[in-house]
C-alpha cells in the first residue's frame, strides 16, 4: 500500500514573511490522511522545519550536491540540509537539467548523497516537447529512469516525479491518458529493476491546480503530486491536498 504524497516545491520563491504560509498549511490540515512535504529555498528550511515540528508535514531541499563537503562554492551537501531539519530534497528537477546542465550521472549521485544522509530523494525525470512531439517520451522516461536513479532506490528512500517539461509551469496537462501511459510505464520499469519497484511513489507534477487534481489522482499509479506554483499559497495547495486525500 502506496501512502500518498502531496509535495510543494517553491522553487526560489520566498522570504521569512512566507513562512506564515507554513503556518496555515498546518493548521488546515491538522492531521492530515496522506504525506506532505514543503521544499522552500535553502535559507528558510530551518526556520519551515521549526514551524512544522510536531506536525507530520515534512521539510524538504531542492537539491543538493554529490558530495558531503569540499570546495563546491554556493553548493549545499545532503548532510547539511538533514542538519537544518529537512528530511527530504528534490533531485533533477528539469530546471536544474537546464539551467545548470546537470546529468542524469550527476542527479544519481545527488540522490545517493541523499540516501547517505538519511534523505527521502524525489528525483524527478519527464520529456521535452519536443521529444513527446517526436514520439520519444517513454525512450527518454527509460533513460533518465536507468540513469538518475541509483541502485540503492527503496520505495523508503525514492520517491520518482514524472513531470513533463511542457506542463511544469505553463498551465497546459498532458490528457489523462498520456499520463496513465507513462505512469504505467515507470511503475513497469521499478517493478522490473527493484524488489519493491510496486511500492515506490509515483508522482505527477506540471500545472497541478485544485481545478484539476481530482481527475489527475484518479489515475492509475498516480500516488499524488510534486506542485511549484500552487502550492506557495496555503489557500491554493490546500484544495489539492484535500483532493488526494478523497483519491
Ligand atoms: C514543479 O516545479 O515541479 C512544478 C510542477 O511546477 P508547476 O506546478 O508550477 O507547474
């Protein structure tokens, strides 16, 4: 049994004053019947986790570097965040393949640095446009699978996100049927690979709103949702949350 998971990533949005957001989310959902989790910027996790403690609501990074110290400057260790009171990070994410060229041999690495600090790793992998365009989209969910997912993956410590590039941020879905396909496809690929591939979290993520999350949980081995825009409101990532938790 897969407990579902509704995980917000705020990307870098947020100062101290945002935090207050922390604050309704957990007193809205008090006791919540699913996972939550909140990845704010680096510099509040502290301050989040602080705010959560007590409730089961789970902070989280954003990313993290492969190594547990050194001469990385700017960079910050898997280590260091789990010091600051997060228990998971968001590994891969499209915008750090792009804006930071990172690899799928990079985002492996990043993720077991996570497994090493006890970190949940939500490593995320999903098509281009252009690539589902090009009827490529299950060739490249292979590769980032076979190549951004470490060995060590347990459904304890990995949760997978399958968020097309083309939705994340722009309002556009894929249909529901695109993403039974993939969603499918993955559950097929961890159940081939790793001993509890069935138990590992699959989570949708592109333009998750309360509007449409009801008919996007429905889906098969969608086990919830990786959220940037909504859920920097408590007021718009509460309706999701309640939407999973009816799913
Ligand atoms: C994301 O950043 O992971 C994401 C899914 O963003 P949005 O919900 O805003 O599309």
């Amino acid at each position: 049994m897969r407990r579902k998971l509704a995980a917000g990533n705020w990307k870098m949005n947020g100062l101290g004053a945002g935090l207050s957001e922390i604050t309704a989310l957990t007193a809205a959902h008090p006791d919540p019947s699913v996972d939550l989790l909140i990845c704010p910027p680096a510099t509040l996790i502290d301050r989040a986790a602080a705010i959560a403690a007590g409730h089961p609501l789970m902070i989280g990074g954003q990313d993290c570097h492969g190594n547990t110290n050194g001469a990385h400057t700017g960079d910050t260790s898997a280590q260091m965040l789990a010091d600051s009171g997060a228990t998971a990070v968001i590994t891969g994410h499209s915008e750090r393949r792009t804006d930071h060229n990172e690899t799928d041999a990079q985002i492996a690495d990043k993720s077991q640095a996570a497994y090493d600090a006890n970190l949940i790793a939500v490593i995320c992998i999903g098509e281009t446009l252009a690539e589902r365009d090009s009827h490529t989209t299950l060739d490249v969910i292979d590769t980032q699978l076979a190549g951004s997912v470490p060995d060590t993956a347990t459904a304890q410590n990995t949760v997978i996100a399958y968020e097309p590039v083309w939705a994340i941020g722009t309002g556009k879905v894929p249909t529901l049927d695109q993403i039974a396909e993939v969603h499918a496809h993955i559950r097929q690929r961890l159940t081939a690979r790793f001993p509890d591939g069935a138990d590992v979290r699959i989570l949708y993520g592109g333009s998750v709103k309360g509007s449409n999350a009801t008919e996007i949980f429905a889906v098969p081995d969608v086990d919830g949702a990786l959220v940037g825009g909504a859920s920097l409101k408590a007021d718009d990532f509460s309706p999701i949350i309640a939407a999973l938790e009816s799913a």
